[in-house]
C-alpha cells in the first residue's frame, strides 16, 4: 500500500497553483485575491478528501483481508504507518559487556 497513491497530477498542478496564489496574496492584500484563495482552499480539501476516499475505498474492497488493509489505512493517515522497534533498557553490571551479556 502506498501512502500517496491518492496523488494525481491534477492534484499535484492545483497544489502548485494554490501555493502560487499564497505567493501573491502575500505581496498584494487585495480582498478579491484572498477570497478567492479561501475558496480554491475549500475546493482543494474537498478535492483531496475524495480522492483519499475512493482511493481507500478501491483498496479495501480489491483486498482479501479487509481488516488489516482497513487497519493499515488508518494506520497511515495517523501517521503510524512505520513499524517502531522499542527495545527494552537491559539493567547491566559494570563487569559485563555487552556481548559477554549474551553470552551465557
């Protein structure tokens, strides 16, 4: 599963317009340009929204095992989508390295 496989070019192209709209609402502070930039923003998440949406959709119904697709969809947009290891502190004596440790 891949994380941005909801990403088309369109979207890619209105992203790069709405950041060059930013660019230039922030040099001129004309109320029409920040209107319409407030508006194109609103159309953009709803864009972005349903894209992620029918393309999680599309996943979890071509998977065989809907439970762990629909886990690792939410998994990826909580941003826990990289398994962690967490190792465990291991208590020492001084006299012991490491690699004596597991030695015995």
């Amino acid at each position: 599963m891949n994380q941005n496989s909801w990403i088309t070019s369109r979207i890619i192209t209105s992203c790069k317009y709405k950041r060059e709209l930013y660019k230039e609402l922030q040099n001129n502070n004309n109320a029409t340009l920040a209107s319409y930039y407030r508006d194109y923003s609103k159309i953009m998440s709803m864009v972005i929204r349903k894209a992620k949406i029918t393309e999680y959709d599309k996943l979890i119904l071509n998977s065989h095992n809907e439970v762990k697709t629909t886990w690792g969809i939410i998994n990826i947009e909580s941003g826990r989508n990289k398994k962690e290891v967490k190792y465990k502190f291991l208590y020492l004596h001084s006299f012991y390295s490491l690699e004596e440790y597991f030695q015995y």
